[in-house]
C-alpha cells in the first residue's frame, strides 16, 4: 500500500500466537540469557512466581504474525524506529493477539513517508501486555 492511500485510524488485527515453553528457553538461552527466564527454581521464587518469557521475544512472536497481515505490502522501504513498552509478563503456553493501527503519518519528499504503526497486545485473559510504536518508511504512489 502506498504512502498516499493510507489513513490515520487504518487497523488490522494480529492473528494469535502462542509462547511455547521450549522456545522461550531457546530464546532466552540466546539472547537474554537472566534466570528470570530460564531458571524455573529462581523464578518460582520471585513475584511472578514462574518464568517469564523475554519482553523482546514476546514482541517479535506478534511482530511476526503482524508481518504476515503484510500491511504495507512491496511499498514497504525500511523501518525507522520501534518503542516497546512491556506492561504484563508473558508466561510460558499465553496466548498472545493483537491490533495494529495507523497512528500517524508525515510525508518526507515526493518519493516517500514515514508511517507509525501502534502495536497492542493482550494475552487470552484480555490484559495488555505490551505495546509499540514502530515507525516505517514507505513509497508514495509514483507521479
């Protein structure tokens, strides 16, 4: 989609995606190797009581299943920028869904603009449990 036909407010929704246990630990064992995720006796010992998955993989497990709507399509150029905020843990077997919407939009010259897409996620309990704020920079309609 180019940059001249999107509108402020545009939504799709994000198809679910469940955090497996296995690969959280993988995740986990990769990239944010604490005990918070992947020590189940220290976690049994803090206020969560359980491992929690990493913030990041929670994103990218939507994040991924936001990419497949494909909102932007070949008029896609680049991210710019992302800002996640985490609000709930996410644990082992949620189930994860989200909303994806346009939330602003600047044009930046006669070949492209940057579109920010806001990301919310709840869990199969109905709380938030993160949101994001990405910027993208995509073609507009050629002249």
């Amino acid at each position: 989609m180019y940059f001249d036909d999107i509108e402020i407010g545009m939504a799709l929704d994000i198809a679910p995606v469940v955090i497996e246990k296995e690969k959280m630990l993988d995740f986990a064992r990769l990239y944010d190797p604490i005990p918070l995720h992947m020590d189940e006796a220290y976690a049994k010992n803090t206020h969560f009581g359980q491992l929690i998955a990493p913030g990041v993989m929670s994103f990218m497990a939507v994040w991924a299943k936001y990419l497949e709507a494909d909102f932007f399509g070949n008029e896609l150029l680049a991210g710019k920028s992302t800002k996640i905020e985490w609000l709930k843990p996410v644990y082992a077997d949620d189930v994860l869904t989200g909303k994806a919407t346009i939330t602003r939009k600047e044009k930046r010259n006669a070949r492209n603009g940057v579109v920010e897409v806001s990301i919310t996620a709840w869990n199969q309990h109905g709380e938030v449990v993160l949101t994001d704020a990405t910027e993208a920079i995509v073609k507009c309609r050629p002249v």
